[in-house]
C-alpha cells in the first residue's frame, strides 16, 4: 500500500465558505457539518479508508479505521492527529432486518475523508491525505476562480404522511404495554414521503439550511443518495477528558411573537407528563456516564431549546474522567430521548410496532479525530433521499398518560420541520 501523508495547511483568506461549497459540488462522497452554534464546521469530499463493503459500520469498526489511520499515514511538520478524522452516521439499530430499505446507507457508514475543510474561531483550514501534495496548490487555485455558490430551495410535491390510524393504534398499544409495565417509556416514530419535482444541488440545499434555520447543519451524500438534517440534538461532544451531552426530550410549538412563545415555554417547563418524559432521560444519560466511571454534572432544572417551530425542555450534563468517545456513544446510544427506558426493551419494541426501518433516523452522526475529540449529533428532523424521493422521520416520546392525538400532532410538527426549512 503507498504510504499516505496528512497534509494541513491553512486556507488564503480571499477564498469564501461559498466557494469551498462550490467546489465541494462536483466532488463525491459529501459530509457536511456545521455545530447548532455555528462555530464549528467540517466539510469533506472523498474516502481513503473506509469499512469493507458488507460490513456493518459498527463502533468497533469505527474505532479500528482511527486505530488503522494511525498506524498507516505520516504527519508532516504542520499536521496533527486532530486533522484526521472518521465522520458518518451509525446505524440507529443495527439488529432490525428492514434496514435494507436504506440502500447505500443500510450498513451506516463511517470512513476517512481525503479532503476535509475544517473551520474553528474565523479560521479555515485544508486537509488532505494523500501520497504527496502535489494535488493541493491546484486545488486551492481551482477554489479561488470559482464563482459563489448560491442557496438553493427544493421543490417538493405530493407530500403525504403516514395513515393516522394505523400510527395512532401503535401509540395506543404503547401506552397500554407501558401500563403493564413492560417498560416506562418508548419513543414511537412517524414518516412522510414527497417527491422532488425539480433537480437541486444539495450542496445549495445545505447552504440554504445553514444560512436560514437554528440547529445542526449536516448532509451526508454517496452515490447520489442522500440524508440530511437540521437536528437541535446533541448527542455528545467530545474534548480532552470532558464529554458535553444533554437531555433534549419534552416538546411544545414555537411561535414568532415572542410573548406567545415564553408562555409556551413556561407551561411546557411545568407540564407534569412532559417532565416526566423529560426525566426519564436525564436519568438514564447520567446513569450511562456514572457506569462509565466520570463525574457527572447537571442543573436540577431543565431549560428550553428552540428550534424554529418547536420548542423543547433540555438538560445539558457533562461527564469528566478518562472518557473514551466510541464506547460512550455506544452505551449512551439510544438515549431515551430516541429509544426509551430501559433501553433493550424499548428498542425491541420499537422494531415490533414500527412499520419502517429507521436506518439512520435518530441515530449518532457526526465525526471523531483520531485524537479522539469530535461531536455527534443525533439525526432527527432528518430526511433520506433516493432518487427523487424524500422519506421524512419523526418520533415523539410515550409514557403512561400520552394521549394518541396530541403525539399525532406532535410527531407531524417534527414532519414539517425540515419539510418546511427545505422548501422555504
Ligand atoms: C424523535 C424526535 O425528537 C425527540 C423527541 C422529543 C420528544 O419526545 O419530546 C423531543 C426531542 C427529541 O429528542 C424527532 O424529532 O423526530
């Protein structure tokens, strides 16, 4: 095997985010990712190591790719082990047989960009792994000529949502398995399908995500297939011996005037049921940290997340120690914020009453450097694309007294998050 150096250099400051997306446009194999904070943000083109095919891009597959990058590629004086980084999207359950319904993404997929834009505080900078540089200079003479690229909106038609009844008796069955105490609580997910009725770039889609929505900014694309979300959940981030998760669980609507939205806000912080939801992940994140041997901190009381037409109760929590990032994930995911308490049987259950596999629905996607900092979001108010057709997916939580109705609702105005952002 040629051996493959990591080369980093920063970017000349006349080339614009809007010309690194036009170039990243006519590339293949696309992961962008900006934080909800937008102080972060990691586009990539191109694999150089990746999971064999047929393989299941597990957690111990994932930590293998670091292990193997670092065992095989040369640093030069001006890179790190920060500039190497595995990115993708886990599976949400690995064990459901459905997940062929994904297509290209029914393995998850996690691999070793060749080209990676990272920027952090103003800064810009250019990684590429390769067995010399010589790519490099034309490539950054190639960016600095190429026009702005514009954002673009989707148009979509023929938007239909799963049957009412058939998805408000699962929640009904739910909420009697949960008073038989077969578990406290499971989140039961919804889908809508639409078509696109004209060819768009999805880099433009991104940008246009990006420049108009709160919340994670991401787009993974292969071969032509898609998945894309602007999801406000972190499931965690990792910095040296600190991990930074939270409990986003508890949902009301968001609204433009202000007032109208506060009070919302205020009843949802003192709504019984959705505390109670709210707890049960709170509780089960912090036990996961505690197991995992870290010091635990959170705030007593939950505070609200927003997002531009919902608004949600939320914990963030961190945990201190000898943190290792895959196998926290593993044990975090899924939260009960995705799956439900206690983990096992809720994810049993979900596969039983779930008409659909989730695929990368809620899962873990993001990215980690091989000196094992990153961040993962989870992957919700999220769609897949395969050729021209958009699957929406959009879960609520179920606890004992959910009413099938209001999760009805719920569940649609997550539908129409992204389907809206998409097409405004
Ligand atoms: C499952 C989704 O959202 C999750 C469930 C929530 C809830 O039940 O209140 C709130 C935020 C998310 O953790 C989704 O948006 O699809």
């Amino acid at each position: 095997m040629t051996q493959l150096t990591v080369y980093t250099q920063k970017l000349p400051p006349a080339i614009k985010r809007s010309q690194i997306l036009q170039w990243l446009s006519i590339q293949e194999d696309l992961f962008l990712w900006e934080n909800a904070a937008q102080t972060q943000q990691l586009l990539t083109a191109g694999q150089v190591l990746q999971v064999e095919p047929g393989t299941i891009a597990s957690f111990a597959v994932a930590q293998d790719l670091l292990r193997q990058a670092q065992a095989s590629f040369q640093l030069t004086a001006s890179s790190t082990w920060q500039d190497v980084k595995l990115v993708g999207s886990f599976l949400f359950d690995s064990e459901d047989a459905r997940n062929g319904q994904w297509g290209t993404f029914q393995q998850g997929i996690a691999y070793i960009p060749q080209v990676s834009f990272v920027e952090t505080e103003d800064q810009w900078q250019v990684t590429l792994i390769a067995a010399d540089d010589s790519a490099l200079e034309p490539m950054m003479a190639q960016i600095l000529q190429l026009a702005e690229l514009q954002p673009q909106t989707l148009e979509l038609g023929n938007y239909q949502e799963q049957k009412t009844a058939q998805w408000q008796d699962s929640v009904a069955q739910t909420v009697a398995a949960i008073q038989q105490q077969h578990f406290q609580k499971v989140v039961l997910a919804r889908t809508a399908m639409a078509q696109q009725t004209a060819q768009v770039n999805w880099v433009a889609v991104w940008l246009h995500l990006s420049l108009t929505q709160p919340g994670y900014h991401i787009l993974l694309q292969t071969r032509d297939v898609q998945f894309i979300s602007i999801t406000p959940e972190r499931l965690a981030k990792f910095l040296p011996n600190l991990v930074q998760t939270g409990a986003v669980a508890g949902t009301t609507a968001n609204d433009l005037d202000a007032v109208k939205a506060k009070q919302l806000a205020k009843q949802l912080l003192q709504d019984v049921k959705n505390r109670q939801e709210h707890d049960i992940v709170v509780q089960g994140i912090k036990s996961v940290l505690q197991q995992a041997n870290l010091q635990v901190q959170a705030p007593s009381q939950p505070q609200i997340l927003a997002t531009a037409n919902l608004q949600h109760l939320w914990t963030p929590i961190t945990g201190r120690g000898l943190v290792r990032p895959l196998t926290i994930i593993e044990r975090l995911h899924p939260t009960p914020a995705l799956g439900g308490f206690p983990q096992a049987q809720a994810v049993a259950w979900i596969r039983k009453v779930e008409t659909q596999a989730r695929g990368l629905f809620g899962a873990p996607i993001g990215y980690l450097s091989a000196q094992q900092t990153g961040e993962f979001a989870v992957g919700i108010r999220s769609a897949l694309v395969q050729q021209q057709q958009l699957s929406f997916f959009a879960g609520a939580g179920i606890v004992a007294d959910s009413d099938p109705v209001t999760e009805f609702r719920e569940t649609g105005a997550k539908l129409q998050s992204l389907y809206q952002a998409l097409t405004h």
